[in-house]
C-alpha cells in the first residue's frame, strides 16, 4: 500500500497499492466496492471534502477523477503537459485544480471534469480557497493569487512580494487568510476578501516551515518545521505562539485537525503520527 484516503462523511477507504491499483472500500461493511487502475505510487489520491469525488495521479501523467462513492469513471484530467507537483480539491467540492511539469495551473470542475482556466508561469506549490475562487502558487520571492472565476486563460489578481523561499501555503476555511511559510522560519499572513492587507509576520527562528494549517473556525494556525517542531499560533500578531513542540526527530510532513479543533494530529518523515 503507497497511499491512504478516508472520506468520514460517505464511510469510503480508498488504497493505492503498487500495482498501480486503487482500491475502493465500504469501511461499514468490509466491502471491496472497485478496483480502478492506472494509479501511479508517487502519486496524489485524494477525496473531496464531501466524499463524492475521489481522484489520482495517473502513470499517464493524468488525473482520473471517480465517483467517490461507486468509483465510477467521470472523467480523465489531462493537459498539454504531465502533472507535476500533485492537485488539491477545494474545500467545497466543486474545483480541483493543479501544477504541469511546465508551471502551468490548472483549474477543472469535478463535476464533468470539464477545464474551466489555465495560466502559464504559475510557479511552483498550490493552495485553492474553500470556494475555489482564489488559487496560490508560490515562485522565487512572490506569492501570486489567481483568479478562478474569470475563464481562461485565469487572469493574475496580485503578486505578493515577500523574501526569497516561500515553501508552503495555506487558505483558511473562511477564505479571509493566507499563510506562507519561508525558509527563514517565518510566517507571512493576509486578511482580507482579495487577501490584500498584511500583517507582522509571526515568528522569525530557526528552520524553515514545511506544512502549514487552519482549524475549521480559523481560531488556529499549526504550523510544522523542518526540525520537528509544531507550532500553534492565533492566526493575528503575537509575540509568541500558544505552544511549541520538539514533536519529532525530524521534519514534519503533514498536520491535520480535527472537525472540532480540538484535536491535532502530526506526521514526520521519520513515519512517527502524534496525536495532540
């Protein structure tokens, strides 16, 4: 097995497995539902927040995107280049969107798989808001947010200057904020509906921050650091984070909170998960 994806709210598991087959499970009952193929085990597998969609990198370079209840095909998610770099649903289901080989972004509707805009030059990393109507990338010292409203070719709304290395960005829930980590150990927050007005940056320290997240009610910031380190913030200026853990040996890979936020779960590149 390369790869997990649970759906909460349709009860599905699905499993990428290395002979580049998807697995499709009913968690109630044990049931295999589907076995879908052309799953490539570097590859992203994902559903969409509501469970109704479920989508893979393919050994074509593609993304085939399924029913994320029966695993039937809807439809093959392919542009002039290779995928590269992974895709991201947004969280209201609608949009998947994702980066070529060439540093194009792309933005397609889940619902027929029909593409709704690309824009060349986008750069590298991806982050979509919950509606799908703002996209991030992030290249050399700027952040640039995209249009995924307006057709295609998706037209640029702002460059966001900052400092050389942005390594991960992050939309929160309300689509009122977006985080930007470098690679001097600094996080980077906008508030607004255009994410325009910036505020002081919240930390400056060692290590360079590698996975950032909201909670649900944008209350919180958890922000994950190349040394181990997991960091809570209120996502505003303060002088220090709420908590900060040496969590684990090495560099944290992935945080997820819980629908509640009072849970946080962390996973590193050592294959350690903590629960907090």
């Amino acid at each position: 097995i390369r790869k997990l994806a649970l759906s909460s709210g349709t009860g599905r598991v699905a499993a990428g497995l290395t002979g580049r087959t998807v697995c499709l499970w009913d968690s109630g009952k044990g049931e295999l539902l589907a076995s879908l193929d052309g799953f490539v085990g570097r590859g992203d597998l994902r559903f969409s927040h509501s469970g109704s969609r479920l989508a893979y990198e393919t050994v074509c370079g593609c993304i085939d995107l399924r029913d994320g209840i029966t695993g039937a095909f809807v439809a093959r998610l392919q542009y002039q280049q290779e995928l590269h770099g992974g895709f991201v649903f947004s969280r209201d289901g609608f949009h998947i969107t994702s980066l070529t080989t060439e540093k194009t972004l792309t933005l397609w509707n889940t619902d027929d798989g029909k593409l709704i805009g690309a824009a060349r030059d986008a750069g590298y990393g991806l982050a979509v808001s919950a509606n799908g109507c703002l996209l991030a990338t992030m290249i050399s010292e700027n952040v640039k947010l995209w249009d995924g409203n307006s057709g295609n070719p998706l037209p640029l709304v702002e460059n966001l200057r900052i400092v050389p290395g942005i390594r991960t960005l992050a939309f929160s829930p309300d689509c009122t904020r977006l985080a930007a980590g470098d690679h001097n150990g600094v996080v980077h927050v906008w508030h607004g509906q255009m994410v325009e007005a910036p505020i002081p940056p919240l930390k400056e320290g060692f290590g360079h921050f590698t996975v950032l997240t909201f909670t649900q009610d944008c209350s919180r910031l958890a922000c994950g650091v190349s040394d181990g380190t997991v960091e809570l913030w209120e996502p505003s200026h303060t002088k220090g984070p709420i908590a900060a853990h040496r969590a684990h040996i090495d560099s944290v890979t992935t945080l997820k909170f819980s629908p509640s936020g009072r849970y946080l779960a962390s996973g590193s590149s050592h294959s350690r998960i903590k629960l907090w």
